[in-house]
C-alpha cells in the first residue's frame, strides 16, 4: 500500500515542479498550470523561494522570455505564457527556467517543464 501511494505521489507531483526540497540545485520552487496543454493555449507560472536580493526574474520558454518582480516573500507569478514558438509548437515536453543576475551574470535558478499534446 506505501509503495503504490509513493508511485501515486510521484505520478500527481510529475515533471513539472523542480527546485526546492532536499537535493535541488535550485533555491526556489518552480511550477507551470496546466503542465499538459495543447499549442496555442497559455499557462501560467509561479514561483517562490527565490532571493529577493537578486532581483527580478525572468521566465524562458521556447520563443519567449517573461520578468516578474518578487514579491517580499521571494514570490512571483506570469500568467497567460502561449504555448507557441513562431506559428506552430510540435508535440514534446519543453523547459520552463527561472533566472535572475547571481554575480553580475543571468543564471538560471528554477526549471521545471510543460507537455505539450499534438
């Protein structure tokens, strides 16, 4: 029973939530809503755990590049992202990072992915 609630656990929590927790390389919690979408819908992404002292941060998708402000908590959100790169998206799984200037230099700090469905 523990071990199909795990399986259960690690199939809801998906691909499409890195960063944070124990282990990560990343400092924040990156996610995308909906993470499985069809080309031309939008998603929204949120973070949070990033350090504010660093600024702003920027949201990189295929095609596209989005800033947010940090709120006091180190905490953010872009919604309405288009699933689009040009005219068309191919079906695949695509990277969604977070990055913000670590020494003078943009480093990504956050990833996490969406699955678009052809």
């Amino acid at each position: 029973m523990a071990i199909a609630l795990l399986a259960l656990v690690a199939l809801v929590a998906g691909p499409a939530t890195a960063g944070g927790g124990k282990g990560s390389r990343y400092p924040g919690v990156l996610s995308a809503t909906p993470n499985v979408l069809h080309a031309g819908d939008s998603f929204t992404v949120t973070g949070c755990g990033y350090e504010t002292a660093l600024g702003n941060v920027i949201v990189g998708f295929t095609g596209g590049a989005w800033g947010s402000p940090l709120d006091p908590n180190g905490c953010f959100t872009i919604p309405g992202i288009p699933a689009l790169s040009g005219d068309t998206l191919p079906a695949g799984s695509y990277e969604v990072t977070a990055s913000q200037v670590v020494r003078n230099r943009w480093k990504v700090t956050g990833e996490t992915y969406v699955t678009v469905l052809g």
